[in-house]
C-alpha cells in the first residue's frame, strides 16, 4: 500500500465489507442519538448530578472489568453470533429504556447494553479481516473509523431533532431499530471465515489463540508485536489525558470564557467538523500517530490560555483535527500489525485500559477543575500527554521495527 490515498470505487468496497460498513454506520449514529437521549432521560427521572456520575459508571464500569475476557470469547467462538446476538440484546434493552419507569431501571438496563457492548465491539472490530481480506485490511479499519466519527458529530444533531418530535423515548425506539437492522444484515456476512495467516504475527497467531485469555498472557502476546506496544501505551495515555478535556470544556467556554450555552454547543460541533477531516488524513503510519499526539498537546497547551471564544473555537478545531487523524491512525495500525486469530483480545484487552482510563481522567479533571478552575484541566491535559507520548516513543526505539509501520 502506498502513502497516496487510492479513489473508493464500487470494486474496493465490494462483497460482504460494503454492507457491513454501512449497517455499522447506522448503528453508531443510533447509539450517539441514544446517549445524548439516555442522559436526558436519567436527569428527568432523578434531576441530580449523581444519575449522570451513576450512567457513565454504567457506561465505563463493564468494559473496564470484562474488556479482556470478552476480547478472548471473540477469539474462541463464533464472532457472527455473539455480534448478532448483542445487537438483539441492546435492541431489547434499548425498548425497555423507552417506556423505563424508573431511574434504577434506567440504571439496570443500560448496565445490560454496556455488557452487551463490551461483547460486541472486540467481536465486530476482529472480523473486519474476515470481511476486507488482509490486503485491505488497514483501509477497511480506516472507513469503519472514519464512519464513527462522521457519527459522533451528526448523531447529537439528529438527536436534537427527535427530542423534539417525541422527547427521549423516541430517540431509544430509533436507537433499538438500528440495532435489530444491523442484527439482520451481519447474521447474512462471512464474519468468521478466516483468511491466511499474517507474516508479521505467524508465532503468536499459531499459539496464543489455543489457550484462555488473560491480561498477563496478551501483555506477553503484545510484547511480540513490534510496535504494537507503542500503539497500545500511546492510545491508552490519548484517552486518559483528552478525556480530561470532556470535563473542562463546557467550564471553560461558558464560566471561564462567558460564552453561554450556544457557544459551547456551537464549539463541540466545530472540534466534531475538525475530527472529520483529521480522520479522513489518516493513513497506516506510526509517525502520524506521534504527530497527532504532539500537535494535540500544543492545542489543548494552549486552549488553556484561550482569550476569547473565537479563539478558543480555533484550538478546539484543530484539536478536532489531530483527534481524528490520531483515532483512525491508531485503527488502521492495529489492523495490519495484529493478527487476526487474537484481534479480539487484543482490543478487547484495549477496551479495557481505555475504560479505565475514562474513569480515571473523569475523577482527575474534576479534582483539578474544582482546585484550580478548568484551564489547569486542559494543561495537566497536555502534559499527561506528552509525559506518556515519550513512553510510547521508548518502545519503539525498542523494537526491530522502523518508527513508521508497513505501508
């Protein structure tokens, strides 16, 4: 593959891939709807701060603790039945959300699609190969990442729509039939036909895939994978300083800055353009990753230090940018360093950091907005990220390989 992006023609996203992209699309954009609805939903029913802190523990809590065993199930069994069967999960939970009487009903059952959840994406994201063959692999990843990101942004909005057609009950229903669309189209796609053996994970694909997953046996497994340990502790230290930043910016835009609430709501739309076009630059290459890690730490620096909020609504976008560049990047390389007969526990066991990694964020950045205001948010931010980037630069001087990946 070359660095010079190749045109989408009908042949590249032929087959099985073309279907699957488009159901998996459908099914991010509901469930962006569904959160901004289900929040909603939680503060109607127990208007206080703890049933928002209550649903991210929901969110967070099953994937931090399952994220590794579920990575494994989705090596040893079938990955079609355990998507197809989570879709259907959270299509009847989802109903169930709708017509909730309660806030601990609420609670109970969006426990249920955080379970189902943390099964589904280690078992989707594995059977990508299966889908794109190896040769395309690395580009397949790139449009199911970009797709998310494309959803992030739009579905907030279409859910400003909905909640004005029919409140928050609307916006579940919607959200269950993408699920129970997606469950009908996967259960027809080839996810658990398996393609020949990668060059670069021979050894490990032959003999880890045979024996019960666990995170000291794939941290042995990861330390195998040339540069994939960069990748790994480089995601997890993104996740864990730019989570930070989820706390502080609406502090900072309209406490610290007086922008009101259209300021904030207009500057996350804007940060969700930029992190669309980061994505769509993304390509399978180490160094991209560290450029989008370095350029978000002098963004978010310098957010910090925003004057006004046309200026912080610059930063913002190009956070966006880097934010999106990073994530799809990351994507792209996991799929053509990891073998495909451990995907499923190696993102597992990544869902798993990176949920702890939320948590952990979310509790340091209020700490610190509460002691220091939101603007030192932002700068223990970028710090965080910069410290842990030159870990991952560490092992990569470690490794056999080159600092940029296969192309």
């Amino acid at each position: 593959m070359t660095g010079t992006p190749q045109p989408r023609t009908d042949r590249r996203w032929s087959g099985p891939l073309r279907p699957f992209l488009v159901t998996s699309f459908q099914s991010y954009l509901g469930n962006e709807m569904a959160y901004v609805g289900l929040l909603l939903l939680a503060y109607a029913q127990e208007p206080s701060s703890w049933a928002i802190t209550a649903l991210l523990i929901a969110e967070f809590l099953p994937p931090m603790l399952l994220g590794s065993a579920a990575g494994a199930l989705a090596d040893r069994h079938s990955r079609r039945t355990l998507v197809v069967s989570t879709d259907v999960v959270r299509a009847v939970a989802f109903v169930g959300l709708a017509v909730s009487p309660s806030i601990i009903t609420t609670l109970a059952l969006a426990t249920v699609v955080s379970f189902a959840q943390t099964v589904f994406r280690p078992a989707s994201r594995a059977s990508v190969p299966s889908l794109a063959g190896h040769e395309r692999v690395d580009d397949a990843m790139g449009a199911l990442s970009f797709s998310y990101t494309v959803a992030s942004t739009a579905g907030p909005l279409l859910a400003a729509v909905l909640l004005l057609a029919g409140g928050p009950a609307t916006v579940m229903l919607v959200n269950a039939a993408t699920f129970l669309i997606s469950a009908a189209i996967i259960s027809r796609l080839p996810l658990d036909r398996r393609g020949p053996k990668d060059r670069r994970g021979d050894a490990g694909a032959s003999e880890e895939p045979e024996v019960p997953g666990g995170a000291r046996r794939t941290i042995a497994l990861l330390r195998t994978m040339d540069v994939v340990p960069a990748v790994f502790v480089a995601g997890i230290g993104a996740a864990l300083a730019f989570a930070m930043i989820n706390v502080a910016e609406p502090l900072l835009v309209r406490d610290t800055l007086g922008g009101g609430e259209s300021a904030f709501a207009l500057l996350v739309a804007i940060y969700g353009a930029g992190a669309i076009l980061g994505s769509a630059l993304a390509r399978t290459r180490l160094d991209l990753l560290f450029v989008a890690v370095a350029g978000s730490v002098v963004t978010v620096g310098l957010t910090a230090l925003s004057p006004t909020v046309p200026v912080a609504a610059a930063l913002f976008a190009a956070t966006g940018v880097f934010n999106g560049l990073y994530l799809t990047s990351e994507d792209r390389l996991l799929a053509s360093l990891v073998p495909q007969a451990v995907q499923g526990r190696v993102y597992g066991f990544k869902d798993s950091l990176e949920s702890g990694a939320f948590l952990a964020a979310y509790a340091v950045a209020g700490a610190v907005a509460a002691l220091s205001g939101p603007r030192a948010v932002f700068l223990v931010s970028a710090l965080t990220a910069l410290a842990l980037g030159l870990v991952a630069l560490r092992f990569v001087s470690r490794s056999d390989e080159k600092p940029t990946a296969p192309r």
